[in-house]
C-alpha cells in the first residue's frame, strides 16, 4: 500500500478519534457554551411567558396526543384479534379491518361499562350528601362535641357546639357574627375563589376533554390503520439519517421508552382497578360509610398517580365519612392504611415488578418536579421519564468510566478515599470511616464493599 494512503487513513482514525471540543476549535466550543447559558437564562427569566406558550402549544396538539396514547393503550388488543383471533384469515386487509373495528368496539364497550357502573351510584351519592347534609352536619358536630367534652373534663372552659346552631351561636359569640368569621377566617384561606367562575371554568373543561377524546378516537383509528406503513417511513428515515451504531443507539432507547413508560402505566392502571375494587369490597363488609362506591372510585383513581396519590385520595375521602359516619372515621383510616401497605409490598410489586428501577428519593424528585410543571399528567409519567433519564446517564457515564479503565459498579466506590493520578489508582479508606458508609448485612456476610476492598489491598 502507498505510504500516502496510510498517511491519509491514519490521518483519518485520528481525526474520528478526537473530541467535539477540538474538531470544532477552541473558539467556537467556547461561544456554544455562552450560547446555550444565554438561552437557559433567558427561559428562566421569562418562565411565565414560555409556560403559557407551552400551555397553548399542547392545548392545539392535544387531540394527536390523545389520539396517540389510545392507539398506544389499544395495540395489545388489536394484535390478539389480529394475530389469535383471525390468524387464519389469509386475507390481510380483511382481517386488519375487522380485528381494528373489534378493537375500538372493545374499548369502547369497557369505557361504557364503567361508566354505567360508576357514575350513576357517584350521582346518587352525590345527590344524597347534598341533600342530607344538615343531618350530616349534626352527627358530626355531636362527634366533636363528645370529644371536646373529653378534652375540657378538668377545664373550666365550657363549649356547646352539638348542633348547627349552637355552632351559629358559638360563632357569633367569638368573632360578633358569622358574616365576621367568613371574612376574618375563611376569606383569607380561600382567597378571591369564585364558585360560579370555578363552575362555569369546569364546564368548559368538560366540553374541551370530550371535543379532544373524540377527536383522539378518530385519530387513533387512522394510526391503527396503518401502523406498518408508518413504522415503515420511520425505519426508512432512521437508515436512511443515521449510521448503524448509532440507529441501533436509537432502537434501544425506543424499546426502553416502550418498557417504562408502556410497563408502568399498564401496571398503575390494573393496580388501581384491584385497589379500588378491593376498597369498595372492605368498605362494604365492615359498613363503613353509605358512600362506598364514591369514597372507592376516589381512592381509586388517585391510587394511579405514585406516592401522593393515596394521599391525595384519602383526604376527601376521610371528611366524606366524618360527616356521614363520624364513629367509623378511624376505621376508615387504618384501613385505607392497611391497603396502602398491602398495594405497597404485595400488589404493587407483583404487578409492576422492577419498571421504574430508580430509588425511592428519585421518584418523590420526579413527581414534584412533573408535578408543578404538567399537573395531574405529569405527576403520572414523572416517574417513568426520570427512569428514562436514569437509564441514559448511567450508561454515559459507564461508557466514559470504561474509557477510563475505572470500574462501573457504584458499590466499589462507597469506601474509596481519594485518586491517586500519580499512582493511577484508587486509594481505599480506613476501615473505620468504611464503615460509616455501610450497612451491615443480615446474612452475616461481608458487603460487597469490604470484599472488594479487600482484594484491592492485596493486589496492591
């Protein structure tokens, strides 16, 4: 071979191998940086302006976001049709148009059937708390009373609040009038809220929800249709854009995108429909409230979003059975804690197993964090996007540890001291201060970290 073609070849590795910070020069690396701090300050200073523009954008595409996650959520059924049902139709558009039409017949019909459960019983009971509510009232206000009672025995404080108006008189007595109470107490507490402009808001929200719904089946149905030929021009833009190292990086990510957020909604949605159900079962047994089916729809739909949500959901749920049923308040609470327990340890990890594979600090970041950014919506696909984010970093980081010939495992570092560059090895801490940093293990064997500490210091 000429010796100017191994010049150039070699020129050739050398430049492959060099950094994104010298192949585009000093210069211009610097002003990228400067560049991308101005844009970041610029979206922090003006953070009202970029939500609301966010805000409108997704309030456009939200009919093809929707449309998309319920051709998400429908795949599996349109394959058992297409592929369990009807495999033996050789027909390919036949059977596609069928196993499609059974598909959105299918989910509709589970759509309707929880409507028809659910929603009458909430209105009736809707209907009943309203109506009943100054019996309600006093039943509660006597629990309190009997607890005051309790409580003042050896006081010489004397206080009558065992029916709404002896509360009226109470009221007026402390603040000159219940007018005054509103104003002082509650007002500042509830702010300028306005019921009619929450009411009119919400009416609006509804109508917006089932323009976007409907629009989303439309187009659900179409992405359905032709998924091939969209997987398709998207496989041919992959191939035809990138190199094969890094369309197989993109075909990993894809998958691990699928996994975690496909696995953990599938898993919170059974997982929230087996607490529900289980919570309607258990109010009904031990008669706690005349409001089960509500209190459980509650617990239930909350119990989707992690952590918070059965919070969120026993709340409501607690004040709806201390005015319905007073004595039964506590029952109440032990036993939602006791489903909570249960969901936690057993039915939880037996139906979502190891999806999210970040820790327990991670997933409380990710949901205050998508929480006060994207609501309800983002309180629910928080934890599975930081998943996403975990995954990524660790394998960067792993990639450049590797490069460094420094090892990957985060348990070699828990009793590493410090680098030693001129030695070019990590020099371990005394056995003391390792200590700190460990937890002793039940089975009485060494941790991890002591074993590989060990074999360090032999080898040195």
């Amino acid at each position: 071979m000429p010796a100017s073609k191994q010049t150039d070849q070699v020129s050739v590795a050398g430049e492959g191998k060099r950094s994104v910070r010298d192949r585009l020069g000093a210069r211009t690396w610097t002003f990228l940086i400067l560049a991308i701090v101005a844009i970041l300050l610029f979206l922090i200073v003006n953070i009202p302006a970029v939500t609301t523009f966010f805000q409108k954008f997704g309030g456009h595409v939200a009919p093809i976001v929707v449309g998309a996650v319920i051709a998400y959520l429908c795949t599996p059924v349109l394959r058992f049709y297409e592929y369990r049902v009807f495999r033996r139709m050789k027909h390919n558009g036949a059977r596609r148009g069928i196993s499609l039409a059974l598909t959105m017949i299918t989910a509709l019909a589970t759509l309707a059937l929880i409507v028809m459960m659910i929603v009458p019983q909430l209105v009736r009971s809707i209907q009943d708390l309203v109506s009943d509510y100054e019996t309600y009232l006093n039943d509660m206000l006597r629990f309190v009373q009997n607890l005051l009672d309790k409580l003042t025995a050896n006081l010489p404080v004397e206080i009558n609040i065992s029916s709404k108006e002896h509360l009226m008189e109470f009221l007026t007595n402390m603040y000159g009038s219940v007018e005054d109470f509103y104003d002082k107490v509650l007002k500042p507490i509830i702010g300028k809220w306005d019921a009619g402009h929450f009411a009119w808001n919400a009416v609006g929200d509804v109508f917006v929800y089932i323009k976007n719904f409907v629009l989303g089946l439309f187009i659900a149905f179409y992405i359905l249709a032709s998924k091939e030929k969209r997987i398709g021009q998207v496989n041919k833009f992959r191939k035809a854009m990138f190199k094969p190292e890094t369309d197989s990086k993109i075909t990993s990510f894809v998958a691990l995108v699928d996994k975690s957020f496909g696995g953990f909604i599938y898993g919170k949605l059974i997982d929230s429909l087996i607490i529900g159900i289980l919570t309607f079962g258990l109010m009904t047994v031990l008669d706690v409230s005349p409001y089960n089916m509500l209190i459980a729809t509650f617990v239930g739909v909350t119990n989707i979003i992690p952590v918070f949500g059965p919070f969120i959901g026993a709340i409501p749920s607690f004040f709806i059975v201390l005015i319905s049923n007073p004595s039964k308040a506590l029952l109440f609470i032990i036993l939602i804690i006791v489903i909570q327990q249960l969901d936690g340890n057993v039915i939880g990890p037996k139906i979502l197993g190891d999806n999210t594979g970040v820790s327990s600090l991670t997933v409380i970041i990710a949901i205050t964090l998508c929480g006060s950014l994207w609501g309800v919506v983002g309180m629910l696909i928080g934890v599975p996007l930081f998943s996403v984010i975990y995954y990524l970093a660790t394998v960067l980081v792993n990639e450049k540890a590797e490069k460094r010939g420094l090892k990957t495992a985060d348990e070699f570092y828990y009793a590493v001291d410090r680098y030693d560059t001129a030695a070019g090895e990590f020099v371990m801490m005394d056995e003391n201060a390792a200590k700190k940093r460990r937890k002793p293990r039940k089975d009485g064997k060494e941790p991890i970290v002591k074993r590989i500490g060990n074999r360090f210091r032999r080898k040195k």
